[in-house]
C-alpha cells in the first residue's frame, strides 16, 4: 500500500494488522506512534518495523510525503487490518524541544 500526502499536518488512521509488516518513509517525514507510546521523528529513507496487533499511527510532518506499508502480497489477508483504532479526545501530541 502506497500513501502519498501533500499537506503536513494530516495523520493516517490508527490500525493495526495480524502480522509484523514494514513501513517506509520514501520521501518527506512522520511522527510515528505505535500501542499509544510516542516512536518519534522519522524522516526519510527510513524502514520502521511495525509488529503485529500493534495500533500505530503516523502524522505527517513535511509536504510531499509518501509512506509505503510493505506486506506479503503473496498471502492478501497478511495486510488486513484486523482493527480499527479511533482518536478519542485531541489527537496525539509531543513537545519536539
């Protein structure tokens, strides 16, 4: 799966998938949340591995980013998204000083 986002700003919905899968940060820079923890800044070319059943949310912080969300196409329901993860209350924030 493929995720380009032309204004920072924007977050990719909260998931989680059945399997360990990778994330690429091909061009431009994300923070990066996963079970709740903040990650921190990922800028790229930079892989993230994401395990499985684990919630993680990505908020863009440079115009132009694109994210790839590498999974076994061989075996489709291995990028299922088994859950959901909604936002309550504000989004996430970190103080970056």
């Amino acid at each position: 799966k493929s995720y380009f986002i032309a204004e920072p700003g924007m977050y990719l919905p909260q998931h989680s998938h059945r399997y360990d899968h990778t994330t690429v940060v091909a061009s431009g820079a994300i923070e990066v949340w996963q079970d709740d923890a903040y990650d921190g800044i990922y800028e790229a070319p930079r892989m993230i591995l994401i395990r499985a059943g684990t919630k993680h949310l990505f908020k863009v912080l440079k115009a132009g980013t694109m994210i790839l969300c590498i999974h076994n196409a061989s075996r489709p329901e291995v990028a299922a998204v088994i859950a959901e993860h909604e936002i309550v209350g504000t989004a996430p924030q970190h103080d970056h000083t």
